[in-house]
C-alpha cells in the first residue's frame, strides 16, 4: 500500500489516503476470501476514473475490453466501489 498514490482533480484524496480499502478493498476482499464469502480476488484489477467528458469510447471500446480481459481471467464477479 505504501506504493500507491491517489490524486484526482476532482476527488479529494484525503479519504483514500486515510484508508486505501475506500477506493481498493483488497485488505477487506482478502478477509472475505479467508472466511470463505468470496472466493481469492483476481490478479489484475481496473479502475476508471470519473468526469469523463466524451463516454463514448469508454462505453464503446474501453469497458468491452476490460469485461473480456476479465472473462479470460475466470472472474465471476466484480466489486464496483464508487470513489
């Protein structure tokens, strides 16, 4: 955790800073995994950041790319976590 840095014009960072899990739960997915309520987190995880002006190619190309890189992962769910 100490690697990862947040910044973000239009988010204030200070509650991710505070506590990684706000923005990332892997602390609290690993936990859940442990006590058997998930099964382990994937490998790679994806983010996307807000205010995106022009969604188009997010929609169109960026979130297709993400959910079949996924499929191919074997991910069977995913934890949206708005920041």
């Amino acid at each position: 955790e100490s690697d990862v840095r947040l910044y973000h014009l239009h988010i204030d960072p200070r509650f991710g800073q505070a506590d990684l899990d706000v923005v990332l739960p892997m602390r609290r997915l690993t936990e859940l995994a442990h006590e058997g309520v998930v099964r382990q987190p994937a490998a790679r995880h994806y983010s996307i950041m807000g205010y995106i002006l022009e969604p188009d190619v997010l929609v169109g190309e960026t979130a297709p790319a993400i959910a079949e890189r996924m499929r191919a992962d074997g991910v069977d769910a995913a934890a949206l976590v708005p920041a």
